[in-house]
C-alpha cells in the first residue's frame, strides 16, 4: 500500500522543536496546524516545557498513551535520530523530518546521518518524508504543517516538490489569483517517500484532478515514467524541472544533493512519461488550475471572442504561437454569428463585437460556435465587471440604478455562461485585466472557469488541455 | 514641432457624444475627464442638452467663446466630419477622433469617410488622433479620455498603442501589480499622428523614463527605426507585435486596416531600431518597470541570493535560459560572504541562507556583492512581510509585539535596501510570492525596486536591462 494513504490522513501528530518562544520554527508550524483547522490530536513533544500554546507537553512521545500515527520533527540535526529511534520504539509508522543538515549540506557527516535515520526508519517499518522538508498539506482534513499561514484551501490542484517554498511560500500568490490548493507534498531530499509516491498517490486521491510537480532530479526514472503513464491516463500531470543550467545544477546540487541533467534529458522523460513541461511556477499554476476544471478537446480549433480589436488580435497571434489554430468560420456559421451580433460586428475568427455593453450576448455565440462542429474550444476577451461604474455613479442616479440592478443577473449570467464548456465538452477560457477583486472575475473562477491577464497565457493554458487530450489519446492506445 | 508637445496639454476640451445619458461612451468619457482630476475647461457639446453633468452645454463648438485646445469626438461615424469642419472653423488645432467605422471596417465607405475627414484636418492645419482609439492619458495633468475609470497616475512608463484596450483597460492589471502609468496615447487608424510621432515626442517628455509600444503594423518603417534609434539613446523602448500568424493577420487588418509582415521582419526591423521585443502585454510592463527605474548593467553576470533552495535554484535555471549568467564567486569573496552568514549558508551562487530570519543581512550582502566586481547586478528572493505573523500573533504576545516592533523599522531597512543598486549603479530585481497587498513589497515597488512572482519573469526582466546596455552601446558607437 503507497504509505501516503495513511500519513496524509492521521488522526494525531506528535510535534517535536515547538516551544513557547514564538519565532522557533517548530513553533511556528505547530502554530499554523492549530491555526488552519486540524481536527485531531496534536501533541507537542518538548524536554523541559509542561505546556505548549495550551497542549499538554510530553517529554517524549513513550510517555504519550493514545496512538500517534504522525511524527512531525522539526530539531536540530544531530537529535533527529534518537527522536526518530523513540517514534519506532512507540509504533510511530509516519514520520515527517524537517529538520536539515542532512545529504543537502554535500558534507560527508551530513550524508551519513541521512542514512542513518532511514536505516532506523526500516529496522522499525517506519516511512518517512523528508528530511529538510516542509511537510503536508491536507484540505480534507484542513492540516498544514508547513511554515506559511493560511493556505488557500480546496480545490483540485496537487503538488509534490522537491522545493519546500514551492509548496508553501506561494500560498499568496495563489490566494491573489483566486485559485486553492487541495493537498501538497514537500519531498525534501527523498531519503524514503519519492515524487514516484506522491504522484502514485495521487492517482488514487479521490479529490485530486490535476498535479503538479517541482523537480530538480528524478531518481528512480524507470518507475517515475512507470507511474506517470498509468496516472495520466485519468488525471494530468504538469512539471517544471530546474536543473539543467550549469549554475541551476551547482545550485539543486547544494539543495538537495541531487544530480541533474541537460534539459533535453528531461524533456524526453517527460514525453515518454506522459506529463505536460510548464517554464516556471506561475505557468504550471496556470495550467493546473485549467487542467482540474475545464473539460479537454479533441482538437486544436479554436473561437476567438472578443469586444475589443487589440486583445482579439493578440488571442489569434498568441493561439497560432501556442501551436492551437484559428480556422476561418464557414459562411454558414458566418451568417448564424451575423445574425446575433448585428451589422457592426466582425464575424471572422476572431469575432470582434466592439465594445458592445451587450455582453449577454456571449452565451449565446459560445453555445453556437460549440454546436458548430466547426470549433474545439473557446478564448474570451470581454468580460467587464461592476468596477466600470466606479465613476458614472458618482453623477448619475441612473447608473447607480443600473449598477445595482444588474449585479445579481450579471453573476447568474456568468454563472451560466461558465456551465456552457461542461455541457459541450468544450473547454473556455477567459482573458480579462480585470483582477481576482472584480466580482465577474471571481465568479468565473468559482464556476470553474480560468481568467488570465494575458493572450500568451490564456492560449498556452489552452495548448496545456489540446496537449492532456493528445496524452490520453496516446497513452490508450498502447494498451 | 511635434504636434504631440501641445496636444497632451491641453487647457480647454470641448466634447462631442457625451449626453446625460450614461451609457453612451462619451458620457462615460466625459465622466472620466472630470472624475480623473483634470483642471482644465471642459466644453461639452450637444445638439439639444442645455447643461451636461452640470457643465454648460454648447450646440456648436463656433459657440464658444474662449479657446479651444482640443477636440474629443465620440459621434457616429457619419457626422464626424461635419464636426471637424466646425473645430477647423474654430480654430481648435488638435483633434481626437475616437468615433469608428471608418478604414478598419474595410469597406469603401469607411475608407473614403477617414481621407475625408483627413483632408479637413489638413485644410485647417489641424493634427489629429485616431479615429477609431480611446484617446490619450497624461498625469502630468490629470487628465485621462478613456473609457476606463482611475487609472493608476504616475510613474515613468509612457505607452503608445494601436489598441486602445491595451492603454486603458489595463488599468486594473497595473494596479494590481502597483504599476503607475505616466502617458498614454491610443493611436487607432493612424490616419494621421502615428507611433513615430509618439517615440518622437515621449523622447523629449522629461517625466517619461521608458516607453511601450503595442504594434500590430508599422506604416513608415524607415522614420520608425530612425526615430527610435534616436530615442533608445537615452530611453529605452519596448514592443510587443501581434500580426505575424494568420488568423492574427486577419484580425490585424480587421481591427485597424493594416498589413501586416511576418513576425521575422519585425524582429529584424527592431533590432535595427534598437527596440527590446516582449512576448505579451504582462512582459511589456514587466521590461518597462525595470527599465524605468532600475540602472541597466555593464554586463549579465549576476549574483542570486536566496533564503531557499527552489527560488534560489529556479532564479539560477532562469537566469542563464535568459542569456544571463551566475559566476561561482572567487575563493576571496565567498570568505567575506561566509563571515556574514554563518556557517549554515551555501555561498556560492546562487547564496542560500536557508531559513534565516535575519533579513537584515541582504543589504550588507548586496553592498559586498556589487563592490567585489565579480556581479554587474544581483536577483534576490526571501522578503518576507508581517503578514507572515498572521497565526503566531493569535497565540503570542511576544509576537504582536516583535510584529508591531519591526514594521517600522523594517519598511526603513527596505527602503534603504532600495537605494543601493543606484548607489552602485547595479541593477537589483526581485522575486516574491507575497502580491502588492504586502506592505513589504509594497514599499519596495514605491522605491523602485521591481518584484515579480517568478523567476522567470525576473530572469527576463533583468535581461531586459541588460539587453537596454548593449543597445545604448551600439547606437553610440555608430555616431
């Protein structure tokens, strides 16, 4: 059985390195579990303290009478073991090291003590993450073990990484786009549970539709491209690999004494293995969040729908540069989109409405452009927010009144426009300026549709979803 | 002279197309005039309204008494010329024509109604803008005509643009990222002024430090390389082309009537011209931040610190995919990097400090760094901000007030931070996840210091200065 299935879930951690002085690291992890919302029992573990934050302390986890069922150490190195030793002896099975100075430091005594607490963690049949990790996140059971507070919890999106502040720094950054994250993995250096673990696990995970990994090195290859192709089949995998610059390899090297390879290396594992290259973060989230709610198409066709010339043109540029098409509509299909939009419109691909307040409108093309058969998916350039009344209603009673008046139909209009690419099994994606602060842009976002600032973006996040189909195609077909 | 010189300064605008009905356009311009700030006169003018939003409406503007500076028409394509004949009678020398339907329709009609309108300009020396854009925004004196409420005044960057979407709906783009923008000019059809006219004059404007540029056609290659070689001299510019796919072709020509090359024939027109190409919108802004604020390095060797291993790894990988590069440090100066930080950092580069929580010591790093003489610039991710006391100070006492204690003094620190790269004259940029709500990135985005959520975006942004340095060098060794 893959060990995550339970370490993900415990019902009680034992918590090693929190004390009553706020700004320990231990402390500010056991902190953030209490703070996040973990229902269980939490038992901090401390030599000389009777209480933490409230907790009843134990001087070591054999003085504990329930089961613990997670071990989290955050210690200094040199201690790591013996706690490691006490977790066997009191039929701990998970343990999460976080502590460093271990195989990452590149230091002969670093490395041995690496292999040291893993052969105390196999003498006690006892599986490990890390160690110079920052742990689990876990929104089903709302745990955090990692150093940064609130985390966006929920959504579909997993992540396994070799980088512990790829995991946890980027909570804001997540939170500033509006997406969640649904459980993480920080794998530190890998001494037992592996990327290959984590994306096995995933597979498995009920709540989990897209994953997303930091890689620095691979190293069990075989397995990784094993597990990857029977995981892709159902759920999509997006990596970015930072290693195979010279100075990038120098630097995982003193992170986490990995050895890396040339980037072509990898690219062709990733092939093989069935899993999606994104260049750095904030793309691998872009396409993580299209990938766990938008439906993939069959084909590379797509709309263009806009009400203004500039992000119409860039979205037609950015989709043919993505290696997506922008085919020309049939006449027929000309005629029909005509009639909707009336005269003033251009009714090519791309449609430009100009700046038409209408946006209702936009159901509509969509659900006629999807029945077509002519179009795979959608770009949208258009979308307003109640934001744009900002002024008008300083000196207008009547823009007031319509402001207000069409806030309600507006968000139920969009909540019904983002229903269109499920019903059609046709993905849509949004391009707006407008932020996550905008009200029309939340919407979409909690209906599952992706809204990105820019052309590049939307028409890359959309190659992502052409590219899942073309692996799921792929990987069926071999057996 | 270029007429750009009087026409952004306009001290009396008379209005077309604004009523007191406010959905029209150009009530929601006028309402954006006023609400902007601007301090000059504003003359609506109206065919029946006796009063506009309070101000006192004229039939005519051969009506008006006092000077008219400049035009704004929001009409209906038919009339506009009617309307110019009356400005040229006026004596009102500047013009913009916002209204559309006239050589971007492709129709004869269209065509003939924008030579039309044309020739009147020429009979009464009258230099206009348009038709078809949203007009201009100069916050020298608060004054923005597009259609978009508050618009974030200020900074350096001035931009020029063939879509008026990408100059004035973006506004909520660059608040989010808390970028202030100086000028704007959406050009439309170019009949007349055009993007030369704008490098010309964005050249001489002493408050513009960089200069953007949505391109979809160049009308006057030759003027345009002669004229932004002048310009890259002292201000660096930027561009973005989206006509070089086909369907981006089709639209292109749909949106402003132009043709368009293939994007080959751009890249080597601007490298002729001295001008750094971005990918998109985002990357524009991200180049034109940098260059706006930030000295352009005498070289690409850069120095990362890090207080982690995946952004100091993935700063490392994406500077040298950039075309930067990160040097080992010499035996010498990984001896002074050492005594700084302690025993437990990695010093070569990238640095990584691992978790330290002096942050303090990034600015002793960075003044050592860039007086070595091994770096010409430094990327540098591991601010942290208060927010990250969020959880603690619910359980601490201690920590609301080591949180309280170091605001202050923190935001000095970064402030002071901030000054180093000019005191050096060696450029500095930096990653964070932590968006434009943290007070910490907050404060060094208000000290021009740029800060972007990936490496990726750092890396290039960097290399956009550097690639800045080389232009300069160029231009002025062939005169």
């Amino acid at each position: 059985m893959n060990p995550l299935k339970e370490l993900m879930y415990p019902r009680s951690i034992a918590v090693w390195g929190a004390s009553n002085r706020p700004m320990k690291m231990g402390t500010i992890q056991l902190t953030n579990i209490l703070e996040t919302g973990f229902k269980g029992k939490v038992y901090p573990i401390h030599p000389r303290e009777k209480e933490i934050m409230g907790l009843p302390a134990h001087r070591s986890v054999l003085e504990i009478e329930d089961r613990v069922d997670l071990a989290l150490l955050v210690l200094p190195t040199e201690v790591v073991p013996q706690a490691l030793e006490e977790c066997g002896k009191a039929g701990v099975k998970y343990a999460i090291v976080v502590s460093g100075g271990f195989k990452e430091t590149a230091r002969e005594e670093g490395k041995l003590l690496e292999k040291k607490i893993l052969e105390i963690a196999r003498r006690h049949s006892m599986r490990l993450i890390g160690p110079n990790c920052l742990g689990i996140l876990n929104s089903n059971i709302s745990l955090s073990t990692t150093t940064i507070p609130q985390p966006p919890l929920g959504g579909g999106i997993a992540m396994a990484s070799q980088s512990g502040a790829y995991t946890a720094m980027v909570y804001p950054m997540l939170i500033s786009q509006g997406i969640k994250i649904h459980q993480t993995i920080s794998v530190g250096n890998e001494a037992d549970i592996d990327l290959v673990d984590c994306v096995d696990y995933f597979r498995e995970e009920e709540g989990v539709r897209s994953i997303g990994l930091y890689i620095e090195t691979i190293r069990r290859p075989r397995e990784f491209i094993e597990v990857c192709r029977r995981t892709a089949k159902t759920k999509p995998i997006v990596a970015i690999y930072v290693g195979g610059t010279e100075a990038g390899s120098r630097s995982s090297f003193s992170h986490t004494g990995a050895i890396t390879g040339p980037d072509e290396l990898y690219r062709s594992l990733f092939s093989q293995a069935g899993v999606i290259v994104a260049e750095d973060m904030d793309e691998m989230v872009d396409y993580l969040f299209a990938l766990s709610c938008q439906p993939s198409p069959s084909g590379n066709r797509m709309a263009i729908i806009s009400n203004s010339g500039g992000p119409g043109t860039s979205l037609a540029y950015h989709a043919e540069k993505a290696g997506l098409m922008a085919p020309e509509f049939s006449p027929s299909l000309r005629g029909k989109l005509g009639e909707m939009t009336g005269p003033l419109a251009f009714v090519g691909n791309p449609i430009d409405l100009t700046f038409d307040t209408n946006v209702f409108i936009f159901k509509e093309l969509l659900e006629c452009l999807y029945s077509s058969g002519e179009v795979d998916g959608a770009l949208l350039y258009g979308i307003f927010g109640p934001d744009f009344f900002v002024n008008l209603v300083k000196r207008f009673e009547e823009a007031r009144r319509i402001a207000e008046g069409m806030t309600q139909p507006y968000t139920e209009f969009l909540a019904s426009l983002a229903q269109v690419p499920q019903s059609h099994s046709k993905p849509l994606v949004v391009m707006s300026f407008l932020g996550q602060n905008s009200l029309a842009i939340a919407t979409l976002r909690e209906n599952q549709v992706p809204v990105y600032p820019s052309a590049r973006r939307c028409s890359r996040a959309m190659h992502a979803l052409w590219e899942y189909s073309r692996i799921k195609e792929r990987l069926s077909s071999v057996q």
